[in-house]
C-alpha cells in the first residue's frame, strides 16, 4: 500500500474510463460474449456450476474477514487478554470492509447510479437503456450495475494481503487482484455486470483500504500503534450486571 500502487490505480481508471468514455459500445460488446439467446441469453445466471462458484467467492470473502471478526469477538469477551492478531491489521480490515463493498458500492452508488444491469437493456432482450459507465441517468431505480458489489467484495481482500508477513505479501496482492477480477467475469456471465462496473468495483475498493492503510499505519499525523489499539478496546470493555 504504497504511493506506487495509488499511481497505478489512478493510472486504470483514467485509461480505462477514457477508452469506455469515448466507446460505451465496447461494455456492450464484451458483455454481448456472454450472451447466447438459443441458450435463453446470459444462461450462466441459473447454471448450477456458476451458482457454485458464487457461492464459494462469497464463503472466500467471508473467510479471509472471519480472523479480524474472531479477534475482536475474543478481545471483548476476554478483554485483558492480548488480541490474537494485531490490532492495526483488525481496524484496517473491518473499517474497510465496512467503507469499500459496504458504503462506497451498496449504499452510495448501487443506490444512486441508474445504470441498468446488461441483463436488463434493450441490446439484451429487456426493457431500459444502456448508459456509458460515467452516466447516472438510468432507467434502474435501485440496486443498479454500476458499481459491481459482489466484485468490490473480492477486491476488498487486498486489504488482507496488505496484512500479511512482508515476505508473503506481494503474493497475496496478487492473489487478491487474481480473485477479484474472477469474480467481476463471473457476474459479467450472469449478465449482472458490464466491464467497467468490476473494474471500477476494484478501483474503489483499492483506494478505499489505501486510504485507510495510510491513516492507521503510514502517515505520521495519524498513523497508530496495535498497543494503542488494543488499549481503546479495553477502555470500552462492557458492563457487568
């Protein structure tokens, strides 16, 4: 979580939202891959293998948040005993998880964003009209395309790779990317998603835990100890009856 990777998140965006700025026709286009009408269109949203599959990117997510939900369960029920993971990685991880597919994706813009899901335009067989990616203006009134939730998810499990023993984390980041764009094919073969919705899912979610990450631990005005971490929760150790 460095200012190099800021630089290439921004770098994606720009490149990418200019390109599909200027050739909406291309979301459609790569979503038009996924789509075979002899087989009842985006077929693979009712397939038993991509159902599977789903199911299991949501049990991953679940399993990599599951240590820092654990940890800080343990720390309330035990409150002078030592957390079992430090305290810094449990914040970044949980505020994160909260900010990036919580707030940032399902709240403010799912909600917000009209974008019609590829399933649901007319290209594809439904009823409302395509928007370019940059364009809030849809037919959808909620729960909309842009940006992708499921994928924002996945992606926010870069905020457990930048956790991880220094030796092993450049796997994990790439493990982390490899994981979220796996996920952003899968629901663009359900027809859930365009391109531009994961890939802007992953860069969001990116620069929500690099925000957080440079608060907590990088930048010296605000950056905290896993002590003083580990104390505040001691301070707010429930009541007895």
């Amino acid at each position: 979580m460095n200012r190099t990777g800021f630089v290439i998140a921004l770098a994606v965006a720009a490149t990418l939202g200019l390109v599909f700025g200027l050739r909406p026709d291309l979301d459609l286009k790569l979503a038009a891959l996924f789509f075979d009408p002899e087989r009842g269109g985006f077929w693979r949203a009712y397939d038993p293998v991509y159902l599977r599959a789903r199911d299991v990117a949501v049990w991953l997510v679940t399993l990599v948040a599951a240590p820092a939900v654990v940890a800080l369960a343990a720390k309330f029920v035990w409150p002078r005993r030592p957390l079992i993971i430090p305290g810094r990685a449990i914040l970044l991880m949980l505020v994160t998880l909260a900010l990036a597919p919580g707030v940032v994706a399902n709240l403010v813009l799912k909600e917000h964003w009209g974008r019609p899901r590829p399933i649901d335009v007319t290209e594809f067989g439904g009823d409302e009209h395509f928007r370019p990616w940059w364009d809030p203006r849809g037919d959808c009134p909620k729960n909309c395309s842009f940006v992708a939730g499921e994928p924002s998810g996945a992606f926010w499990t870069l905020a457990g790779a930048a956790v991880v023993p220094p030796h092993w984390r450049a796997l994990a980041y790439a493990t982390a990317l490899a994981f979220g764009a796996a996920v952003g094919i899968l629901r663009m073969a359900a027809g859930a998603h365009f391109f531009t919705d994961w890939i802007f899912a992953g860069v969001f979610s990116f620069l929500v835990i690099w925000l957080i990450h440079g608060l907590i631990y990088r930048w010296p005005r605000t950056r905290i100890s896993d002590a003083a971490v580990e104390r505040a929760l001691e301070r707010i150790e429930p009541k007895r009856v």
